[in-house]
C-alpha cells in the first residue's frame, strides 16, 4: 500500500488502509495502520487473532461476530468499536470498508479505512477546524444545509459526533480531491434515493419520533 493510499489528513484524523481476503482471512495494513497499533512498519505481520487481539474486551465479541458475517456472506466489515495500541492505549475507531473484487467482479475480501477518532475532541484542534472553515473554505458555509445533511447521515449510521462526522467528510473530500460541498451533495441524494430502510428500523423510527416529546427537557418545551 503506497503512500497515495491511507494518509494523515492534517492534524484532525488519521486514517489507516485495510485489505482482508476472504481465502486464507489474508490482511494487509498500510504504514500507517500498523503505527496506529503501536508497530513499527514491517515488523507485523497481520492476521485475524492479530486483529482480535488488539480488540478492546468490551467490543471484540462484536468484531468477531461481524468477521464470521462477512466470511460467511461475503460482504464488507464496517464497524464501529475500539481497540488498544501496544503501550495499552486506547483507539476508539470506526471502520468503513466496501466489497474487493477480482478482475472478473467476484467478491474475493474487503477493503477499507479504520479512522481514528481518538483526541478529536481536542478544544485547540477544534478552534483551529474553525479557522480553516472561515478563512480558507468559504464555499462551505454558503452551502452548510447539504453539508449539515451529511453529517447527520454519518452521525446517524456511525453514531459519532458532528464534529467527528466532518472531519470524516473532510477526509474524504481532500482523499479524493472532491469539493467538500459536492462530495455531501451527492452523498446526500444517493442516500436518499437508495433503497428504503427495512421495516424494522422503520418502526423504531416511528416510535421515537411519536414519543420523543416526552423526554425533552421541561425547560425547552415551548
């Protein structure tokens, strides 16, 4: 994996590059992944009771759980859950990985990015995200509804902050080298014109939205 692949993007989120075949449970990590668990690059070599192994206790049943789901339905592994470094920190991290095809177009693993959410709550990281919106991204804040939208999708489906659920965007717009503005406008419709939620979901949705009422705080009743 070379250096066009998984990156720092600036000082918010590091992000490292996954590759897992489904023949052999075969993985591959960028440098930058391998760091991301306390290695140094080229003295691991990954695999599946590696990447367990690194699993937080509270969330591996649940990694292992959607590794078996994906070998067996031959889907991506995506995920959101934390992990411990070698010195014993820990990485609260999601996962966002799609299908890999070979060049015939059968599914042979997935593949994917783990970004690092850890420390993004960082006050000085945050006013310096300001700065970069309001001096060199103006276009931005002329289109924040569709941005806005976005995130919320991202905080929706991942269950992460807003300001996380940007700093995603934003990753994603510099890693593909797409305005962040179209890259969320286009998001934005593609979900919306993607296939209905199941019924299930539905029906939750539907109980929060008629019963949310009754959890507002008094005070911002109107």
């Amino acid at each position: 994996m070379g250096g066009a692949m998984a990156s720092v993007v600036g000082e918010y989120l590091t992000v490292g590059e996954f590759r897992f075949w489904f023949v052999g449970q075969r993985w591959e990590w960028s440098d930058e992944l391998v760091r991301m668990h306390g290695y140094q690059p080229g003295s691991v070599q990954p695999t599946t009771e590696l990447v367990l192994a690194h699993k937080h206790p509270d969330d591996r049943a649940h990694v292992q759980e959607l590794l078996d789901q994906a070998l067996q339905s031959q889907t991506s592994f995506s995920s959101r859950h934390r992990f411990l470094d070698t010195a014993g920190n820990v990485h609260d991290a999601i996962v966002v990985a799609d299908r890999m095809l070979d060049d015939n177009g059968a599914v042979v693993g997935t593949e994917g990015y783990y970004i690092d959410l850890t420390g993004v709550f960082d006050e000085a990281r945050d006013e310096t995200r300001q700065e970069v919106l309001d001096e060199t991204l103006p276009e931005l804040l002329e289109s924040r509804a569709v941005i806005e939208q976005a995130k919320g999708m991202l905080m929706a489906v991942y269950r992460i902050s807003a300001d996380q659920a940007f700093r995603v965007l934003r990753w994603r717009s510099q890693e593909t080298n797409v305005k962040l503005r179209a890259l969320a406008k286009q998001l934005v419709g593609e979900v919306v014109a993607a296939a209905p939620v199941s019924s299930t979901v539905q029906n939750q949705f539907d109980h929060l939205l008629l019963t949310v009422h009754h959890r507002v705080p008094a005070e911002s009743a109107s």
